[in-house]
C-alpha cells in the first residue's frame, strides 16, 4: 500500500499524472513559440511534473534507480523554474531561465514516457529488449534533437514582450 492506495492503483495515478504532466508541458511549449504565457497551463504543468517526481519516489525500492536520479534532477530544475516564474516574475534573465529549465524538465518527464513505453508495450519491448538496440537508441536521440530545438525557438521567441 502507498498512500492507502494499493501498488497498482497508485501506479494507475502516478501514469495519469505524469500523463497530464506531459501534455500540459507541450501546451505550455506551444505557448513558448507563440510568445505567449499561457499561465494556466505554465502551472497545471508545473504542479503535476512535481507530483510526478514526488510520487516516484513512494513507489518501494531496495536501491537507487536511473529513474530516482532523474527524478532529483528533475525537482532541482522545477524549483529553479517555479521560483523564476512566481516570485522573480520572469524579469531579465529569469525568462530564459525558466523557459529552459521547464524545458528540461519536459524532457526528462517525456524521455522516462519512452523508457516506460519500452519497457511496458509489447511490440516496442520486442524492438529493444535491452534498450540498447537501434529503434530505441533512434528514438531517444530523435527526441533529444527535437527538444534542443524547441529549447531554441522556445528562448528566443520567449524574448518577445508579448511572453513577459
């Protein structure tokens, strides 16, 4: 039991958080590479990343894992983030620092997505068993490209007034 839940409706509602997570985070890009701030969905995504990493971090472990590493990081980065949008107000610097680190956190929240799509999706798992076979190490890469790109868009139009 977690949480008075048991492992596997935990689980259940750790997946759909970080799902909503993910699909607020793209939102909340999209609002980055249209100079817009779209602050509902800046915060939907803020708050459920952070539930994400937190709730990974009840599941039961006898040893430290990737994903707990990950999930750290990840906290550092949404602290660093939600400090820069709320009481820094995205002044100066702030702004891109806040666009870059959601966005890292994105990645990293929708890289575990895949590691788990891998690990827990039949066909995928057939493809890269080890995930260390091509379609896997394909996929992460192609993902790790598009995201700098979007990091990239994201700073500069992010400069504009119309995000400030």
């Amino acid at each position: 039991m977690i949480l008075g839940l048991t492992i596997s409706t935990f689980t259940i509602v750790h997946v759909i958080i970080s799902l909503v997570g993910i699909i607020a985070g793209f939102v909340a890009i999209a609002g980055f590479l249209r100079s817009e701030r779209l602050d509902g969905w800046n915060a939907l995504f803020l708050a459920t990343t952070v539930l994400t990493s937190v709730t990974g971090f009840l599941f039961p472990r006898t040893a430290v894992t990737p994903a707990q590493i990950v999930g750290v990081m990840s906290l550092v980065l949404l602290i660093v983030a939600i400090v820069a949008r709320y009481p820094l107000h995205l002044s100066g610097a702030w702004r891109w620092i806040y666009v870059i680190t959601a966005l890292i956190a994105q990645y990293f929240n929708f890289a575990v997505l895949i590691i788990q799509s891998f690990q827990k999706i039949g066909p995928l798992k057939a493809l890269a068993p080890t995930q260390s076979e091509p379609p896997f190490l394909i996929t992460q890469g192609v993902v790790l490209v598009l995201f700098l790109l979007l990091g990239i868009f994201s700073v500069r139009n992010s400069a504009r007034a119309g995000f400030a």
